[in-house]
C-alpha cells in the first residue's frame, strides 16, 4: 500500500504497472535517498512476472526537474548529489529503467531536466505531452551528466551531432523539438497524454511477456554485440522461444481442462 507521503507510488492493474514520482510542488526533484526508492520499486516490479509493461510518470505538472538541489545550497555536500545512484545491479542494463526486464514508457508530463531527462532517456520509449520540456543544464553548473545514461544512450539515439548540442548548449527543449530530433516517439495535447499512454501500455501488455522481455534484452544487449554474436544470440533465443510456447500452450490446455472437469464435476452434482 502506498503511503502519500512516499515519494515513489506504485500501482499495478493487472499487466501494467505504473511508477510515479511524487512531489508535484517541486515538480519530483530527487536525492540519492529517493533514486534508492525507485529502485527498490523497480527491482520488486522487474521481478513481478505479471508485469508486461511499466509506466513511470512524475505527479502533477512535472515529470522530474532533476537533482534536488535546494538542499545542496544550504549546506548540502556534493556527494548528497544524485550522481550515478541510478544504476541498478541486474536486468537488461546498468540503469534503473533499463535495467528493469519489462518495456517501459515514459509518460512525460512536464520538465524533464537534468536527472529527469537522463530517466526519461533509460526508457524504450517516451510520450510527452505538448507542454513538456527537456534539458541538460551540467555545463551551466560546471559538471557531468548525473549518471552516464545521458551522455552514452543520447548519441545512440538522436546522433552525436545533435547529442552534443544538447548537452553543450544547456538548453531547454520543447515537446516538438524533442519529437523532431528523435527524442520522443509521439506528443500529445496535454489533455491526451493518459489516455494515449495508457491505451499504448495496453496494446504492448497484450503479447508475450518472455518475447517482450527477451527483445528488450536484445535490443540493449545489440548496442554493443558484433553482428554475427548477435546473429547467434537470435537464434539461440529463437529456439528458447518455440520451448517457451510450448510450456504456455501446455499449461494453458491443463488449465483449460482442469476448468473443464471442475465444470462437468459441478454439473453431475447438480443432477444428483
């Protein structure tokens, strides 16, 4: 049960469960206290079978503004300072959200700065709305990307080219230059942006969870494989896949029947 006092809420509604940074005054700044809150939550989701897909989202009018840096100017140390707290041991990758084995979309409300863009960058795919805004502000504050995603997924992305003035220049983006660019996969009037999220989450909550999992794997897993590894990877898994199918079509016919035998069983008593 979450308490609403938590920064990180979870819900879970069948397939889909839904993460939500939670302090929409401040517009979801966080701290290493709350990175570890997330990934607590994303360890406990990622492990959830269930689970198909993710959906994380700030409360509010914001997705995350980044590191909570109010703190740190009235006498916080530079190590109270999100920096890499975001890497999460296991999983797909060495981020929280890749790292989780489930696809996850960001649905991008508002800001997403500094920490909040390089979360939103650890997702398969991003959904903003019209008034969301995305940003780099390192180079202004004389520093590095919080956590490395930025700096090494962004170039993958959008190109170096475009990466580079992102982070160079500091500045903020609108929803559609964040589309333009390859950042996002869609916008939407601001109004929209539940719906179509969650209608999406439920497109992609409709296959199979080892397929959604394993392409996800692959996908990382292929930024840094050589061509005929990956090849062989495929077809290693492939196989795995048609064992896969197998044991679902198995369990689902037992299920079937044993559903079927209860039924009869309930019927002949009833005769009687």
């Amino acid at each position: 049960m979450n308490d609403p006092e938590d920064f990180v809420l979870v819900k879970i509604d069948g397939p889909v469960a839904r993460i939500t940074l939670n302090e929409p005054a401040r517009l979801n700044p966080v701290n290493r206290d709350r990175i570890a809150q997330l990934n607590g939550v994303a360890e406990m989701i990622s492990a959830n079978d269930d689970v198909r897909v993710v959906i994380i989202t700030g409360a509010g009018r914001g997705f995350c503004s980044g590191a909570d840096l109010a703190a740190f100017a009235v006498g916080g140390r530079p190590d109270s300072q999100p920096a890499s707290g975001s890497i999460l041991n296991g999983g797909t990758g060495v981020w929280t959200l890749l790292a989780m084995r489930q696809p996850v979309i960001a649905m991008v409300n508002g800001a997403a700065i500094g920490f909040g863009f390089e979360l939103a960058l650890q997702a398969d795919i991003r959904v903003a709305g019209a008034s969301a805004k995305f940003g780099v502000p390192f180079g202004r504050l004389g520093t590095v990307s919080d956590t490395g995603a930025g700096s090494w997924l962004l170039p993958r992305l959008i190109g170096w080219g475009k990466a580079a003035e992102v982070f160079y220049t500091g500045r903020h983006y609108s929803a559609l230059e964040a589309l333009e660019m390859g950042l996002v996969n869609n916008v939407v009037p601001n109004e929209q942006l539940e719906e179509f999220t969650v209608s999406l989450a439920a497109e992609i909550a409709q296959n199979s969870a080892w397929a959604l999992r394993t392409m996800k794997r692959m996908f990382f897993d292929g930024l840094e494989e050589r061509r005929t590894e990956h090849i062989m990877q495929q077809f290693r898994l492939r196989n795995q896949g048609r064992v896969q199918r197998v044991e679902e079509g198995a369990a689902a016919y037992v299920s079937k029947f044993r559903s079927a035998s209860k039924n009869n069983l309930t019927n002949l008593g009833g005769d009687n």
